[in-house]
C-alpha cells in the first residue's frame, strides 16, 4: 500500500520511511543469508514472546510485528498485508490479537506517539 493510500490511523501508528541506509554501512555488506536467518530469528523470538505487546515494541523501539509485515512487503515479497502479518504473527493476526493483545493504556499510547516521532 502507498504511504498516501493509508488512513489516518494507521498514519499515526505507521514505521519510519527513513530507512537510514548507507552504502557505507558494513550492515550493507553483511551476506543476505545470513541478514535474512538473522530476521526469521527475531520473528520467531517475537512469536515466542507474547507478552512483548505491540505498543510496548513502538513505544520503545517505534516499531512493532505490524512494521515488519509492511517491511516485507516493501522489499518485494509477493504478499498483501494480511498475508504478510500472517507470515509474521505465525497466525492471523485476528486470531493474535484476540489471543495476546491487551488494550492500550493511554501511557502506552502517548509513550508510541513520542516514539514514532523519533522515526521522521
């Protein structure tokens, strides 16, 4: 989905489109291998790792299991985004959020707005 194709809510909870990426960055030159079992790794440590909810993630880091759906999807994986949070969640991400996500409180919330900020 283009950056303007996006509701207003999901404007406000989205990841930075500042990649940051430098050609002189040795994370450039690491074998895409093995970024690519660094990556499952963390996925199936979030998977594991119910309890690290969401909001907690974009308030501490400005990105969540949500992010790295869109990120796949950015670099070319040939999935909607339901798909591509299916593959990240290990479910529909119906079912996740039914089975492990709390509501956000308004700390967690204000905690994600000054988070994202910090993505621009």
């Amino acid at each position: 989905m283009a950056k303007n194709d996006r509701n207003p809510k999901e404007s406000e909870m989205s990841c930075s489109e500042n990649t940051n990426a430098n050609p002189a960055d040795p994370l450039e030159a690491l074998d895409d291998a093995v970024a690519a079992a660094a990556f499952r790794r963390l996925v199936r440590h979030l998977r594991h790792r119910h309890d690290a909810q969401n909001i907690d993630l974009m308030g501490l880091a400005g990105f969540c299991r949500n992010c790295l759906a869109d990120w796949i999807v950015e670099a070319g994986a040939p999935l909607d985004k339901s798909a591509a949070r299916e593959v990240i969640h290990g479910m529909p991400a119906g079912e996740w959020k039914a089975r492990f996500q709390s509501d956000a409180t308004p700390e967690q919330l204000e905690r994600m707005a000054q988070s994202v900020a910090k993505n621009a």
